[in-house]
C-alpha cells in the first residue's frame, strides 16, 4: 500500500491513507487483512463495504489525510469500533437519495448496517464512527 501509514497493535488498529483514488481499496484490503488477522472474518464484507463508503465521502471533501482506525474496546468483547477520520471539522449529515440519484445512500447505508453511529469533532476534522456487533 503506497502512502499509507500502519499503526497496528493488539486490540486496535490504524492506517492513515493519502487522499487519493486508491485509498478506498487500500482502506478495504487494510480492514479485511486486520479482521481476519483477529479471527473477525465474518465480519470482513460489511466492515469493508460501510469503510468505502466512509472513505468515499472523506475523499469527496478532503484534501488531506484519511485515517481508519478498528478498535475492540476492552470489556466490550461483543463490539468493533470502525473509526474514519478526515481533515474536514463538518460533520456528516444524512440525506434522503432518490431512487434515481447515484449517490447520497452511504450514510443511510452505515446507519442501517450498523449497531449504532455517529461523529465527533477532532483536533484538526472530525472522526465518523460505527459499532459492529461481533458475532457471539
């Protein structure tokens, strides 16, 4: 993965991506890697899929670097934390697509393929976060 930077320890793991076009499958191929690496594979399609989307809107409206970050909260063995942060201080907001529209869907997406969701602003952006329920 070229430009990207790794940040991988225990029960979290990071990648920073460039904004450029190959972040999303970069991004992919990162998520999928780490949750197989944990023994989350049944995991790995949704992670990816909602991570593209994510990614895809960072790359819309930022100029900078797009960090990913996997967290397995401790004391939460039934949770994955999906982190996706972006130089942009706006927040996300959702939007109702038309059924002729070819965008405007990922966040709907996230909401309804996750347990919950949410941001947050940063230091220098804002972080949009999603739970995944981590199969008992």
């Amino acid at each position: 993965m070229i430009g990207v930077i790794d940040d991988t320890e225990g029960d979290c793991a990071g990648w920073t991506f460039p904004a450029e076009a190959g972040a999303v499958r970069a991004a992919r191929a990162a998520v999928r890697g780490q949750l197989c690496r944990w023994g989350l594979d049944s995991l790995g399609d949704v992670a990816a899929l909602l991570v593209s989307e994510l990614v895809t809107n960072a790359l819309r409206h930022a100029t900078g670097p797009i960090g990913v970050r996997l967290v397995r909260p401790a004391g939460l063995p039934e949770v994955l934390l999906v982190e996706v942060s972006d130089p942009v201080p706006d927040p996300p907001r959702e939007r109702a697509a038309r059924t002729d529209d070819e965008s405007g869907r990922g966040l709907q997406l996230v909401a309804s393929s996750s347990r919950r969701w949410g941001s947050r602003p940063g230091g220098t952006g804002k972080t949009v976060w999603f739970e995944l329920a981590v199969p008992g």
